[in-house]
C-alpha cells in the first residue's frame, strides 16, 4: 500500500489565491521530504529539500517566497504556492525518507501527486 | 551537474522482451532506482539496485549495472499491455543527496 500519501490529488484555484498541498508519511519517520514539479510529458524537477524541523533547501531558480515549505513534524511536509498565477499549473510530487543528508536511507518513496491548475 | 539520460521511446509488441538503458555521470551514486509513472499518476518504485551490485532480479524485472560505464537497465519480461507507461531512472548521488531523475522512456506495449 501507499507509503506516502499527498492530498489533494487535484485543485483548482484563481489567480492570486493560495494554495496549499499537504505530503505525509505513512509508516516511518520522514526526516527528508523532497519536493519536485513536472511539467507535461517532462521529467521532475526537484524543487526543495525539506529536513523537519529545519528550513528547506531551495534548488537554484526556485523562489521560495513563491513555494513555502513547512516541514514540522515527521510525518507531514507542507507546500504551499502563494499568489498562485496561471504559470504555476503543473503536476507536483513529494517524496519522503527516513534518514538526512549521508544518513539518508533510501528507497524514496513518493506521493500520487497534485495536479495544480490555476485560472 | 550530474546528469541522467535515457531513451524517450520504445515500442514491443506483448509477450516480448522490453529493455529499457539509462546512463549517468554520478560515480558516487548509491542507489539507482526505476520508477515507473501511469498517465496522471504519481510514481510507482519498481525496483532499485545498490552500487556494489551488478545485477538484481525480482519476478518479470531485472536490473543491470555496469558501474565501469555508468549504465542502466530495466528488462521486463513477457511485457504485458499493462505495461505500457514512463519508466524513469534515477540516480541518488551521496555527494548532493539528491535524487537526480532521466527524462523517462515512455514504453508502448502493442497488442
């Protein structure tokens, strides 16, 4: 069964509203969680670490006032596309692992993923 | 950067063999994984190898990993209709801790 699970699967919202997609870990401890976006018919782009309890790691392009990442427990990871506008429509998926940095354990297991669209 | 490639399409008729390669220029990945994405879906594991292994089998799927020449594959065996999806590889490299996807093969199984 899921491992991981991401809530909601879809949503649609207006522009310069808020969104906010929800990632938790079943079955074990996610001290990592790991945010990627997809774009149709691409691969994923990773977009943040998150460690819990400590801020998230942007990857170089990715403006982190515009996609704020709470990780406070180690269940649950948090994205959240703020002013969403119509070119943030896309497909974003966390994963999760126990472990961080040289410690990680892996496999990574993901979520079914969000399909945003914003109006 | 690291870097991860693979193939962006094969096609087999159902009941062969399909053989999907991926390369990568990470040496100090650890673990390379196959994930495999259903139309609108998340990603599915498949399997996963460790470095220091050069082959694992697991019911249709078999992983090899020339870790000489950076090289990747998933065979899947008696390839069923069901079958039919993007199959991404991915490469955890324990110097970025990170976890670096391909393009993904999308694999069409024909009648």
């Amino acid at each position: 069964g899921a491992v991981v699970s991401q809530h909601p699967s879809r949503v649609i919202c207006k522009s310069g509203t808020s969104v906010k997609i929800e990632c938790r870990s079943l079955d074990f401890q996610a001290t990592t969680m790991f945010w990627y976006r997809q774009f149709p018919k691409k691969s994923l782009m990773l977009m943040a670490t998150s460690n819990e309890g400590s801020k998230a790691t942007y990857e170089q392009g990715v403006e982190k006032d515009k996609f704020l990442i709470n990780h406070a427990s180690l269940t649950l990871s948090t994205l959240t596309v703020t002013s969403a506008h119509p070119e943030d429509s896309s497909f974003y998926i966390c994963s999760a692992a126990e472990g961080q940095g040289p410690k990680l354990r892996s496999p990574l297991h993901f979520g079914n993923g969000t399909r945003l669209t914003v109006t | 950067g690291e870097d991860v490639e693979q193939s962006l399409f094969l096609s087999v008729r159902e009941g062969d063999s399909s053989v999907i390669n991926c390369t990568y220029t990470d040496s100090s990945s650890t673990y390379l994984y196959w994930y495999k994405q259903e139309p609108g879906a998340g990603l599915q594991l498949l399997t996963y190898i460790f470095s220091n292994m050069d082959m694992k089998q697991d019911q249709r799927l078999t992983v090899l990993l020339n870790k000489k020449d950076k090289h990747l594959s998933l065979r899947i065996a008696d390839t069923q209709t069901g079958d039919s999806a993007i199959y991404f590889c991915a490469c955890w490299g324990d110097s970025s801790y990170k976890l670096i996807f391909g393009s993904g093969t999308r694999l069409l199984v024909r009648p």
